[in-house]
C-alpha cells in the first residue's frame, strides 16, 4: 500500500474528523479510502447508465469484434 498526501481546505478536514467521531471510520486514511471507494462505484454506476441512455439513443456498435480487428492492418 501507498501513501500519499495532500493538501485539503480546514472544511474537509472537519467533516473528516466529524465522521471519525461519528463512528463512521476509526482513521482519517479509512474516511478516505471509504470516500475514493465511493466514488469509484459512483462513476461506474454513471459510465453504465450513460451506455444505457447511448442504447437508448441508438448509439451502438454492432458486428464481429474479431472480424473487424482481422480487417485493420
């Protein structure tokens, strides 16, 4: 595991504390890690339901994956 570091407003630091004495972490670097973990699932959720809205719209690709990689040189 890495470690990294960054500098962050005294508004997020506080929320960042707020959540440790909450319960919701026991560390800052788990607040954190729960935070990027989030938003990865976030943008993988809208990267699925924008190909849904291009299926909706029409904007597929059909055909032979392999037969268009056997035709490019």
């Amino acid at each position: 595991m890495s470690t990294i570091s960054i500098p962050i407003p005294a508004s997020l630091e506080s929320f960042i504390n707020d959540m440790i004495r909450r319960g919701i972490a026991p560390t800052k670097a788990e607040v954190v890690r729960q935070a990027l973990a989030r938003y990865a699932e976030d943008q993988a959720v809208e990267e699925v339901m924008q190909a849904m809205r291009e299926v909706k719209e029409g904007k597929i690709l059909e055909g032979d994956l392999d037969e268009l990689a056997r035709r490019m040189p």
